[in-house]
C-alpha cells in the first residue's frame, strides 16, 4: 500500500474522467462562438455568465448578460421551479451558459438539457474568448486587485 504499483487497482471500470465527460458533454451541445452569442443575445436569447465574483470584478461583465453563479443555475433557470428567475418562464427558452474559458459552461449546458431546456448550450472559449474578440464589457470602476 502507499506505491505506485497500486494506483488504478480497484478503480470501477464504470467511473469516467472529467475529461471523458467534457467531451460527452460537448459532443450533446450545439456549441457557439462569441460572436454567434452575440448576435443571438440580441435576438433574444439569455446570455447567463456563471463566473464568479472575482472574476467579474477583475475582467468586467456583458451588457445584458445575466449573473447567475454555478452553484445557483439549475433552481435559477428551471421552469417548474419556485425560485426560478421571471425569464425561465418556460423549457423552450435559447439559454447561452458562459464561464471564464469555456469548460465549467459546458457541464452547466448539459444539466440545463436535462433539466428540459433543450435549446441551452454554451459559448465557446467563454467570457475570455468574448472579450479578445472585442464584444462589449463593462469594466468595474474599482479595477485594482492584487
């Protein structure tokens, strides 16, 4: 006990890597690039940034974009919730999950799908890839973090 001859002994061959489940994850959505975002945001669709605080303090958020932390997303945006936000009013909403770079948003856009918010995926390269593609942030005035 305690060498490297033991690990993977006793492991459940049924037991999946979060690599493997990001990319079974993915493979079910219909992923889109910021831009695409963009402009469906602007047709309506709900842009839901699960970043956390730090982060949205540090690099700013997007107009429009709803903030709705990972830990609160699945009772915020399920429709036959009681503390649903008033926009998941029902399952056929476009909902667009961004995060930092693209990775947590995935896993949140598949629980959405199996909640029954079919039309729910996620932006590619998240809240990164939307800003070095020059789409609108709002920057915090108190910027200064060490």
């Amino acid at each position: 006990m305690g060498t490297d001859e033991n690990v993977g002994e006793g492991v459940n061959p049924q037991v999946r890597g979060i690599d493997e489940i990001l990319s079974e994850a993915r493979g079910r959505l219909a992923r889109v690039s910021p831009e695409e975002a963009s402009a469906r945001q602007r047709a309506g669709a709900l842009l839901i940034d699960i970043r956390y605080e730090l982060l949205r303090r540090q690099d700013g958020t997007i107009p429009g974009a709803l903030i709705v932390e990972r830990n609160e997303l699945e009772w915020r945006l399920d429709p036959l919730c009681a503390y649903r936000l008033p926009q998941a009013e029902h399952h056929d909403l476009e909902v667009l999950v961004l995060c930092n770079e693209g990775y947590a948003s995935s896993l949140a856009a598949l629980s959405l799908q199996e909640l029954g918010l079919s039309r729910a995926t996620d932006v590619i390269g998240g809240f990164q890839a939307w800003a070095a593609a020059g789409l609108p942030v709002t920057r915090s005035p108190n910027e200064e973090f060490s």
